[in-house]
C-alpha cells in the first residue's frame, strides 16, 4: 500500500512539474474565411411517371427551389449529413488507424495527427482546394479532428473548406448513418 500511495505522488509531481514546465496545448483554429461557410444543396432531379415509370409520386416543381445553408468551422451531426448525402464532402477519420479499421464513416479516409510526424500523410495531397473535408474523432473530449484540421491547415494553407464533425463516429453510428470497416485504401 505504501508502494501505491509513493507512485501516486510521484506521478501528481510529475503531472504538476510537468504543465509548469511545458505550454499547454492550445487548439485554436482559424475560422471560415468570409463566404466559404455558404452551401448550396443541389435540388433533385424532378421525376414524373412519364421519365421514370417507378415513380408514383412526382416532385413538385414548385419545390425545387435550392437550400443554402451557412456552416461554421465546427459542425453538428445534421450538417456533416447534409454534406454526406448530397455528396459535397470527403470525410476524414482522425482516431487511430485500429479505431479506424474497427468503423468508419462510409468513403473516409483515415488521418490521425500522429500521421504528420513523418510528413504529410498522402491523402491530403489528393484534396480539391474547392471541395470540403469534415474531420472527425470521437467528439467530446477527443481533440484529434481539431488537431488534424490545424495541421492540414498548415500543410496545405488552400484548403480553406475544413470543418471539423464535433458529435464525432459514436453520434454517427448512433444515427444508424451508413458506415464501413476494413483498413483505408490509401493508408500505405
């Protein structure tokens, strides 16, 4: 017990000596510049029986009018799948590659922060500068979509159209939204 109690107060030392020392992490991350949060949602193909014999129930013209809608660096679950279901976004899991493998959004690709220790992972070469990318980790507490945003942000100053999933996988799953497993495609 007296072995427990000394780890204890070791460890607290060196917690405490350790955030005097060193700077906290500070996250901050630039907001949306000036008319890049605007999204406009496609309107639907309008069908009627006579184009499209299976369908019964024709969209009314009237109702074709586009959605625009204004996203914040930060989004909420309905926004990251308004993105998701118009095809306006590639998804980017920042958990760690077993987290990853084990379930992710359907198509994203798997971005950890530790994956820009040894330079800039592949796959952020591969983004369109007009095409937005929703990061996201396990919301709540997890940092690591923030930290991802941050670096790529850093690594690619262009890339002006990053948001960041703040509900994370668990709201996603929770939702019933469409997900897969298996390891990323472009990992190397």
């Amino acid at each position: 017990m007296l072995k427990f109690a000394g780890i204890i107060v070791v460890a607290s030392a060196a917690g405490i000596t350790h955030s005097l020392i060193n700077d906290p992490i500070k996250l901050t991350i630039a907001p949306m510049p000036a008319g890049t949060g605007t999204v406009v949602i496609p309107q639907k193909p309008v069908t009627t029986p006579d184009n499209d014999p299976a369908e019964t129930d024709p969209i009314e013209p009237e109702s074709q009018t586009p959605t625009t809608i204004v996203l914040k660096r930060e989004i909420t679950l309905d926004q990251a799948r308004m993105l998701f279901e118009n095809g306006l976004a590639d998804f980017v899991d920042s958990r760690p590659k077993e987290d990853y493998e084990k379930g992710h959004i359907l198509g994203a690709y798997n971005v950890a922060p530790t994956s820009f220790d040894i330079g800039t992972p592949p796959v952020i070469d591969f983004f369109e500068e007009d095409r937005r990318v929703v990061v996201y980790c396990t919301g709540g507490d997890c940092h690591d979509s923030h930290i991802v945003v941050q670096k790529m942000m850093e690594t690619r100053p262009e890339l002006v159209l990053l948001h960041v999933f703040v509900d994370g996988y668990p709201a996603w799953t929770e939702a019933g939204l469409p997900t897969d497993t298996g390891p990323d495609p472009l990992a190397e």
